[in-house]
C-alpha cells in the first residue's frame, strides 16, 4: 500500500513539474546513464517509500530538475530495490556524479 502511495505522489509530482527526474529500475540502467552521461552532473536521489523525509523533499527535487534539467541529469532510485548497490546509512541520501565517479553527497533533507 505504501509503495502504490508513492508512486501515486510521484506521478502528481511529475504531472505537476514535468518528468524531469528520472527513476532508475536496474542497476545496469543506472550504469548506462552514468558512463553516458558525459560531461553532465548526475544527481542521485536515493530514497525508500517509507522514507517521510523522503517524500518531503521530492517536490524540492523536482523544482531544481525543471530548472537545472538541461545541465545536470536528475536520478531518483529506491534503494529497497537496489541494496548493495549504494553504501548509505541516512536517509535521503543525494549523490552527485561526474564522469561516473562521485564527487559529492548530501545527507538528510536539509
């Protein structure tokens, strides 16, 4: 029930800001967008659907990817489907990419 909540808040969301933020499904696909993804930033949101905070900061997300999406390329992925792909011990977690490495993070909503 909580997960269709999300995807129901994720869906007004991109409804209401356009879908700038992508939401990565496989952890080949996240690797794709990252060596693909040139000299661009990559933003990662890295969150659960149980995550208030989470959900909170969505929308914020959302606004910075309408406005920095021709620059910089937003990814949202649920790290209950991808454990172990992410070291995090806090949520949400931001990670920023460049040339597939990265090159920063911020943690927690603020």
């Amino acid at each position: 029930m909580a997960r269709l909540l999300y995807l129901v808040l994720w869906s007004t969301i991109s409804a209401v800001y356009g879908m700038s933020v992508k939401q990565v499904e496989t952890s080949s696909e996240f690797n794709n967008i990252l060596e693909n993804a040139g000299n661009k930033l990559v933003v990662v949101v890295l969150f659960t659907d149980w995550c208030p905070p989470c959900r909170r900061m969505a929308p914020k997300i959302q606004t910075m990817a309408n406005e920095f999406g021709n620059t910089v390329t937003f990814l949202s992925v649920d790290v209950d489907d991808f454990q172990g792909l992410f070291e995090i011990q806090h949520l949400p977690t931001v990670k920023i990419f460049r040339h597939s490495r990265e090159v920063g993070k911020v943690v927690g909503e603020n």
